[in-house]
C-alpha cells in the first residue's frame, strides 16, 4: 500500500482503507489475488478522483463559483487541456478569449506570468479556477452582469 503512495494518515484513513480490502477480498482469506488487487486499485483511483473532485468543488466555490459554474470551467478545461496533463499558456490566453474578459494582450500575458502552475508549467484545474476568477474579477469591475459559460460566454462568479 505504502509502495502506491497511499499510506494511511490517520485513524480514518485506516479504518477506510481496511473496510476497502475486506470489500475486494471476495473469499475473506486475508490475502489479495490479482483480481482482487486489481479491484482494490480501481476503487483506491475512483475514491482518489472522488476526493479531488470535492476538493476542486470547494476551491471553486471559495472564489465565487457556483456548482453549475465550476461544472462549466471543468468542462472548459478538460475541452481545452485535451489530455495533456494541464493547460498552457496559449490555451489560457483561449481561455480568457471565451471569457470575453476585454484584457490587452499585455495584461493578460502579465497574469498569466504571475499565475502559480505545476513544477512542469502547466495550469491544473486548480490554477484554472484561480486563473478564471482573476479574469473575472477584473471584467466584471465595471458590470455585474453576464451569463454563464456556454459556447461563447463567459461565467459569471455567482454572489459577486
């Protein structure tokens, strides 16, 4: 388990990680086989995905998002990200095009510069989120209205 990077932290993480053994070992012998190991790996990344999930969720609605918006800059991310492991800068600078945000090219390339990214300089979802609210944050100075993220538009930070 520890070999997989997922090393119990705390009493629940045990209790958790115990109760998702005895779920995958079918003849209750103590002892994964590889179906079994392999059933308890699919459940480990479902429950991993699940957490992130929920994470990103929170982050989101901390800068403002609502559920239906951060479904929205989600699904534009992943459009855009198209399996790359995160987004870069061109595809922020589509990004900001679609949030109709009305940046010069030189305030929008100065926050992407001081946007934080991964150690391999990619924008994951989280420095998406962040990246989006600062956006929106500055379109929406002078209006307070929009729609949210279709096709075309651009979210518009619920409560804001």
């Amino acid at each position: 388990v520890s070999d997989l990077g997922l090393m119990p932290r705390c009493r629940e993480d045990q209790a958790i990680l115990q109760r998702m053994i005895a779920m995958v070992d079918r003849n209750g012998d103590g002892v994964m086989s590889f179906d079994e190991f392999s059933a308890f790996v699919q459940r480990m990344a479902e429950r991993m995905q699940a957490v992130k999930t929920a994470r990103q969720r929170l982050l989101a609605k901390e800068q403002g998002f609502s559920d239906k918006e951060f479904g929205e800059l989600r699904d534009a991310f992943y459009m855009l990200e198209g399996g790359e492991g995160g987004l870069g800068q061109d595809e922020l600078k589509k990004a900001a095009g679609l949030m109709k945000c009305g940046l010069t090219h030189r305030e929008l390339s100065h926050i992407i510069a001081t946007e934080e990214h991964s150690p391999e300089g990619k924008f994951l979802l989280e420095h998406f989120l962040n990246f989006s609210s600062r956006l929106l944050t500055r379109r929406n100075r002078g209006s307070r209205s929009g729609s949210s993220l279709g096709t075309d538009a651009a979210p518009t930070k619920s409560g804001k």
